[in-house]
C-alpha cells in the first residue's frame, strides 16, 4: 500500500495541531509492514518534521524568510505536486483545503476536517479568505471525509450535506513533542510566576478571551490570588491591554510566554487549573495535554469539548462572564474538586492516543484500498 501525504500543511505551519497530526499519524502508519509512506516536504518550514523518521521524508527544510514566506509555500506545494505525480502513489492523504487537485487524478484521496469554524465563524474571517470555498472543493473530490469528533461530523453533514457513510470519525491523541528548543524564555524563569491559571492558544473571535480575561478582572478572589498566564498565539495587543487597564488589572496580572513545547509542558504542571473558554472546537487538544500534566480542565460546554473532556472538566456557559468566573472560582477553593478533576483527567487519557488514531486512519485507508 503506497500512501503519500502531500506538501500543504508542512509548507504552511511551523508549529500547530494539524501539522501536528500528520506527523504523528504518517510516523505510526510507516511503521506497519504492508504501507510504504512518503511525506511530501519540500521546503518545509514544519518543526516537528524533526520527529518523523527521514527515511519517509521526501524533500528538504527551507529557512523561514519573512518576506519570501508566501513564495516558499506556493513553490513547495507546486515542486510538491510534481513529486506526487512522479511517484504515483495508491492514496493520498491530502494535509490542507487546496483548490486544486494535486497529484495523479486516479488514485484515492482522504481529507481530514478537523472543524468547522471558517463555515460557522465567518464574520471572523475576511472576505478574501478562501478557506471555506477551497474545503468545499476539497472535500468534494475525496473519496473519504476523516472527522475528528463526532461533532464536526455533525457539523460537515448538516453545512456540506455529506452522506454519512463518506465520513468516519477518528479522534486525536494527545502529546506534546518537545523541539528541544528553550524559546522566548528559560523554564527555570517559570519559577518566579505567583500561582497562575493559564490559558494556551489564539485568543481572537471565537477563542473567547475576552470573556475570560473580564470573568478574571471581576473577581476578587482570582485577581488576589492568581495570575492569568497565556501561551501561544502573538504578544498581549493593544485592544487587550486597553481592556485590562479598563478592568483595573495592574501590570503583571497578566502574562504571556510562546516558545517550544518544553515551556507549556512546564506551564501545565505549574498551573492551578487550565481554562478553555472557547465558543467552538472541533476537537481541542489542550484539554487533553493538560489532563497529562495533572492540570484541572474549565471547560466550556459546547461543540465537541463534551465529548472530549467528559467528567474530566468543570463547564461553564462560554458566553455568560458569571457562569466562567464561577466554574474557575469553584475549582481554585476546593483541593477536594481539583484532586477530582485530575483523577477524572488520567481516567480520559485512556480514551485517546497517537496509536489508536494511526490505527483507525490506517482503517479507513485499508477499506478504500
């Protein structure tokens, strides 16, 4: 069985969940006997390409260019076409919405949808954001839709009008792939954060931090007793700062860190609880890398992270300040709840990993075959 991965998402995304998740999948999936996989990777700009063996690897990291970005993403996917071709694989598991078909036109191709938020969020996107049109387009021509909770299958049969039988659903597993690379700060500086709660991700639009940022600037409690540390996504903006001058947040109530895996992995064990105030998600991974830290999970209660998180979160209403600042001052008072939480949390893990998720797709790759 010849499985190739094409170039997109490893042209496009140095660190993320998607490019995440092929390495993990197509590293496991190359392991069995019968599966010869290529990676399509030329001009990578993907960090945990590192982690995949390079001996299924066909291509090369490029350097990341600030201003030759888009050139080096477009000219990947084309040079990646044209190794799609030459190689002729038996499947492809197409890594990102394309507008165009790439590769041969007669083998079979997968795409995984791992939400729906440019269809449910749009007024969040601008108008010249294709990613919509080019997933419709995507989706249209593969012969298998991979979802990644029951949700988002929910989501792509009521928005896309698949038929059910066109979609398996397939859950992520969980890990945090350290680069070896120390980032924007030293771990051992973590130490002199008071105790925090922390927030991981984009903080825009339906990410819902604001809510979460006044829920915390409204309580006493919180604010005396806590810091509220965000990883990832840009530096605080200025819209932020301004509403946490208006909350009457002093300097230092609010932090933010980026760097490698190595510092959220410090960051889950040192925090006093994770909060996910997100509206939607069509999975949400960080629920479950916290839970593998012994971190408490607030959660909200929409979309998939039920699904996901079960009795390993504290829910709260995601769009009422009352219902967040309650479910996270709940879990900080009572030892009793967060021992709770973490018990609940390594009793969820079981239900997901790498392994299986590589297993199932290799499933769906067998049925197609």
């Amino acid at each position: 069985m010849k499985i190739a991965y094409d170039s997109q998402i490893f042209c496009a995304q140095t660190y993320g969940g998607v490019s995440r998740y092929f390495c993990e999948i197509a590293t496991r999936i190359s392991q069995r006997p019968d599966v010869d996989v290529t990676v399509v990777a030329p001009m990578a700009v993907c960090a945990y390409l590192q982690y995949v063996p390079s001996q299924i690897i066909s291509g090369f990291n490029a350097p990341q260019a600030k201003h030759f970005r888009l050139a080096q993403r477009v000219f990947g996917i084309i040079t990646g076409d044209i190794m799609l071709r030459a190689m002729a694989p038996m499947l492809i598991h197409e890594t990102y919405f394309s507008p165009f078909q790439l590769g041969p036109k007669s083998v079979k191709r997968v795409i995984t949808i791992h939400d729906m938020i440019h269809e449910k969020f749009s007024s969040s996107f601008s108008n010249s954001d294709k990613t919509a049109r080019n997933k419709a387009r995507a989706v249209e021509r593969a012969d298998h839709v991979i979802c990644v909770s029951e949700s988002t299958r929910q989501d792509v049969i009521d928005i896309l009008r698949l038929p059910p039988e066109k979609i398996s659903v397939v859950h992520h597993g969980f890990s945090l792939m350290s680069s070896g690379e120390i980032g924007e700060v030293e771990i051992s500086s973590l130490d002199l954060i008071p105790p925090f709660l922390l927030y991981v991700g984009h903080r825009a639009g339906y990410k819902n931090f604001m809510r979460l940022l006044e829920a915390y600037a409204t309580s006493k409690p919180l604010v005396d007793n806590f810091a509220l540390v965000c990883f990832g996504g840009r530096p605080l903006q200025t819209e932020e700062l301004r509403a946490m001058h208006h909350l009457g947040l002093k300097p230092g109530k609010v932090l933010h860190f980026s760097g490698s895996d190595k510092i959220l992995a410090s960051l889950y064990r040192k925090a006093h609880a994770f909060v996910y105030p997100s509206i939607y998600e069509g999975f949400g991974i960080p629920p479950l890398e916290a839970m593998a830290h012994d971190c408490p999970v607030i959660c909200s209660h929409t979309s998939s992270m039920p699904e996901v998180i079960g009795k390993a979160g504290e829910y709260f209403d995601p769009r009422n300040i009352e219902s967040i600042r309650g479910a996270i001052e709940r879990v900080v008072s009572s030892s009793c709840r967060r021992n709770t939480l973490i018990q609940n949390g390594r009793d969820r893990l079981k239900m997901f990993s790498w392994d299986q998720c590589a297993a199932e797709t290799y499933a769906v790759y067998r049925k197609l075959l």
